[in-house]
C-alpha cells in the first residue's frame, strides 16, 4: 500500500509539475488568443497609443513597448517634467538621457515589442 501511494504521489507531483501556464509555444493561449506581451507594434500602430482621446498611453524603450496610462508623470500622453515628450512613440534616447535613466521602467506593464528591435 505505502508503494501505491508513493507512485500515486510522484505521478501528481509530474503532472502538477507539467501543467505550466495555458500559453502555448506560439504565446497564444489554449483558446487561442494571445497575450498582450506577445504584440508586436510596428511605429504607426504605437502612435495610436498616446494617452489622447481615452487611448492608453504607451512608450517603447529599446525595443520593448511599455504601457505609461497610469504613470501621473505621463498623465493625458505627455511627460511634463520633460516638456513635450509624448507618449506614443520610441522614447529610447530620451529615456536613457534622463535623470532617472530605465530604472523607471522596471515596475512598468510590458505590452510587447517594438518591431525590427
């Protein structure tokens, strides 16, 4: 009996083990969508992310795309301690440039991938 449940017990523990999340190798989900990390934002299509008009607000950095809507220092799509800077686009070289640099970025939402980075 002690050896049924010690297979019955590891056998669990594979399966538990092999279940993983419900993405697949294509980064769709088992009903087939995919996840919002997984876009990917040609320059044209970010554009329409800048924080105008009740659109989120998104910024991409070295390729990767990041969503600011609710970063009050990006409030209604554009910095305002950086005057100007809108959101929208590839803010790369300004973002690097600034005081803070990226480490701003590493509590943010990823929400894809600038493509051709």
């Amino acid at each position: 009996m002690k050896k049924l449940v010690m297979v019955l017990g590891s056998s669990v523990l594979l399966l538990t083990a092999c279940g993983g999340d419900d993405t697949n190798d294509e980064g769709a989900t088992n009903d087939g969508a995919t996840t919002e990390q997984d876009q990917v934002f040609t320059l044209e299509e970010l554009s329409e992310y800048d924080g105008q008009d009740g659109n989120d607000a998104y910024v991409a950095v070295d390729g990767i795309v990041y969503d600011v809507t609710d970063v009050g220092a990006w409030a209604g799509g554009e910095h305002a301690p950086a005057g100007g800077l809108e959101a929208g686009g590839d803010r790369s070289e300004e973002i690097e440039a600034s005081p803070h640099g990226t480490a701003v970025l590493e509590d943010l939402p990823i929400v894809g991938t600038l493509e051709g980075e």
